[in-house]
C-alpha cells in the first residue's frame, strides 16, 4: 500500500466524498520503531480513515501565546491542509489557566514545557502517540533524548524540556524518565533568552546581566510579569550583581524566593522599573517608544523593534542564557476526524516552513534541517551558524532586519543553547512564588 498523507490526498484533487485509508504508521512499514525514541514501545498505529468532503468543515480551535498565534501561519496551514484554524493570542498565565480550568474552550494548546507540571495533572491535555509524527526521530534531541551536541544533559537548573516530554502511558499524567511512546507536546520552536537594549541610547556595550539594577538606567529598565519567568530574570540579575547566590534557580527554596522579591520591592521602591509588561507587544512597544531603554526580552520583539527601523541588540550575556521551549499539546476533547486534523498540523508543522518562519524572527526549529529547505542559504548560515549576513535580512513579514554583513547577537546555535544556564520553570514553592511576585508587583 503507498503511503499517502491527507494533505496530499486533498492537493491531488481525488474525489471528495470518498474515504480514503490513511496509512500514516501502517502499511508494511514499521513506522513506530523507526519514528519512535530509542526504547519506545513496538506498537505501530493505523490511520484513519477520512472523508475529504468532512475534512474542509473541521476547525481547530488553538490556545497560545502571540509568539506563535500569527495570521500568516494561519493562512498557510488552511491552504495547505484544506480546514480552518482559530487562534487565540494570550498571555502566558491566560493560557495555562484556560488550558487547565476550560478544556472545552480549545482543541490545540500552544505553551512552553514549563507550564506542564501545572498543565498535564488537569488532565485535559491528553498523550500525543508519537508514532503518529513521521518525522519524530528527527527532532533536535534537546526535547527526544536530554542530549545537547550528542552529550546527555546530566544537570540543569529548572524545567529541561526532557524532563517533562514524555508521559508514562497513554492515559497517565505522570511524567517518564525515559522516552516511551506517548508525547505531552510536540515541540516546535525554542530558544535562548536574554536581556534586550537600545545601543542608541544606552550608548555603550551591555554584557551583563546586573545592569538591570544599574542605576545608570533608573526609570528606563522593565523585567516580564510572569512569575515562573520573571523569577528567573531577576535571578540572573541577583547572581550577576553579587547580591545573591541560589543552590538552583529554576527551583528556589522559600527563603530564596523571600529574599529575591525583597531585593526586587527594594529596586521597585528606588524607581529603577520604568513598568512590567506581560506580552509580547507590550514589550515591543516600550523598547520601541525609548520608554526602556534595558529589558527582559523574547528574539522575535526585538526583531519587531528592528523592523521599525529602530536599532536593538539582543545581548549575549557573560552569565549565560536563560532557555525556554514551546510546543503543541492535544485537549482530551479531540476526537475523530478533528483529532486526525490536528495530527495532520502537527505532521505539517513539522515539514519546515514554519520552522523557517518563525526562524527569521531568531527562534530555533525543532528539526532545523528541514527549516533550512525553506531558507536560503544565507538566511541559515546567519540565524543558525552565526556567520556574516551574505545578503539583507528580512523578518518573515518582508521587513529589513539586518545589513549584509551582520552577525547574529550571541553566534551561532551551538553557541547560544550551548550556554543555557537554567531554563523556564515550574518551582516546587509554585505557589508561594506566584504570592511573593504578585506582593512584589503590588508593592
């Protein structure tokens, strides 16, 4: 039997109305070993069947942040796979909580790995097979197998994205220690975080996280209003001012969290904060206004900035990054043909032209080599191996970014997630957290 996805089925124009077999992970091959992480279980999976005349009814209803929420992705996957997409741009916390409290009110949550130790005991995202992903085996093994550069990543402050990639079976909501058959997100962009700044006003090279609390920049600095996250800018800010030194900072004690939002009420009371943002445009519109001239930061709203014509580095700190990753999950509600759909998006996002989209705004892609089908030569060898621009950059929204000649902030990926000092969390002192960053920010 030939394996035909439903994207392809749909683009060659066969009947409508007439089901078609899918056999995405059954037709003489076994797809399940060879998609699969090593030491996942043998258990090959049979598409289903579709009716192509159904599939153009279905809409999947997305939850996520407006990193990833973007109309021209929209537009792209509807064209290619023949259903509809909406999509919801949240904040963070709006997103975990609908994810967690509203099952009913999504198909496709859109979050960081981070956000599983709250997401996943909910029980409303339900196991995603992997053998079901035709390019599983092909993801960075950052996320399929705790490795950076083909060594295994042994210690790491704060949630590593392996830690929570992998549920135990099907219908559990405990996380495995070991790659099995049954996936809690599909990952498909991460990266490593830094502080961002304005050279043209800042007027000299900022390499250190501690100049946050600079009072150079007093009234002109701005830190996220995320607890998970902004706890571990801070954090990073504390370590490299000398003020503090944390057993682990993506899992402080409580006398840790104590001391570092005391050390943050003491900057909010001295007027170093100029405000706090929650998302991706208003931090974007504050770099660009000349309100802050130093801030926590993600890569594509400095690259927003820069499109503006506006000059904004993303610095590679001496202290190291912090590092995140985000990925797709399934509500428990999905099923049938709309659950076929949505392992259609997945197997789609994974081809390569989001990954080169959303590339071009600095984030990385979980199977880079298939982004790169969709880049130009240049454009890889600057996003992703730190060379020289041998053309103009544009953002993937046609906008210049860079002259021909420029060299990505940081280098190249090797260099930048090579020097991930912690990544995004979620604490065992969760809660405490939350009430400490939320007297913090009342104060």
């Amino acid at each position: 039997m030939t394996r035909l996805s439903r994207r392809k089925l749909m683009k060659t124009g066969l009947a409508a109305g007439a089901a078609f077999t899918v056999a995405r992970c059954a037709s003489g091959t076994n797809t399940a070993q060879t998609n699969a992480p090593s030491g996942t279980p043998n258990n090959p999976a049979t598409g289903p069947e579709v009716n192509t005349n159904q599939i153009k009814d279905v809409t999947l209803r997305f939850i996520g942040t407006g990193v990833s929420q973007i109309n021209e992705i929209r537009d792209k996957a509807q064209e290619d796979l023949g259903f509809k997409l909406q999509m919801r741009a949240l904040s963070t916390e709006e997103n975990n909580q609908i994810a967690i409290s509203q099952p009913g009110q999504y198909d496709i949550f859109d979050g960081e790995f981070f956000s599983l130790p709250l997401v996943v005991p909910s029980g409303n995202l339900q196991a995603i097979d992997v053998s079901k992903i035709t390019e599983f085996d092909k993801i960075v093994p950052i996320f399929t197998q705790g490795k950076f550069d083909g060594t295994p990543v042994e210690t790491s402050q704060g949630t590593y994205p392996f830690k929570v990639m992998y549920l135990t079976d099907q219908n559990s909501t405990e996380f495995a220690t070991e790659p099995t058959n049954w996936a809690t997100l599909l990952p498909f962009q991460y990266n490593a975080d830094t502080l961002g700044y304005r050279p043209d006003l800042v007027n000299r090279k900022i390499e250190s996280w501690a100049e946050l609390f600079n009072p150079e920049f007093k009234g002109k600095t701005s830190i996220l209003d995320i607890p998970s996250i902004g706890i571990m800018d801070a954090a990073m800010v504390a370590e490299a001012s000398g003020l503090m030194k944390f057993g682990d900072k993506g899992n402080m004690t409580r006398e840790e969290i104590d001391q570092i939002t005391d050390l943050l009420k003491e900057q909010k009371r001295a007027g170093q904060f100029r405000a706090f943002w929650k998302t991706f445009d208003e931090s974007v519109n504050l770099m660009s206004s000349g309100e802050v001239v130093l801030q926590s930061m993600w890569s594509p709203a400095v690259t927003a900035v820069k499109s503006q014509g506006i000059q904004c580095i993303y610095a590679p700190m001496k202290e190291g990054y912090r590092g995140w990753g985000g990925g797709i999950g399934l509500s428990k509600n999905l099923s049938g043909i709309n659950l076929d759909a949505a392992y259609e998006y997945m197997n789609w996002m994974l081809d390569g032209w989001v990954g080169a989209f959303l590339g071009r705004q600095g984030y990385y892609s979980a199977v880079p080599e298939n982004a790169k089908k969709f880049m130009s030569q240049a454009e890889y060898d600057f996003w992703y191996e730190g060379k020289p621009a041998a053309e103009d950059m544009i953002d993937p929204f046609g906008k210049k970014l860079e002259s021909a000649g420029a060299v990505r902030d940081g280098g190249s990926f090797k260099e930048r997630m090579g020097n991930v000092v912690v990544w995004n969390s979620t604490m065992d002192e969760q809660q405490y957290l939350v009430q400490k960053w939320n007297e913090f920010v009342a104060s």
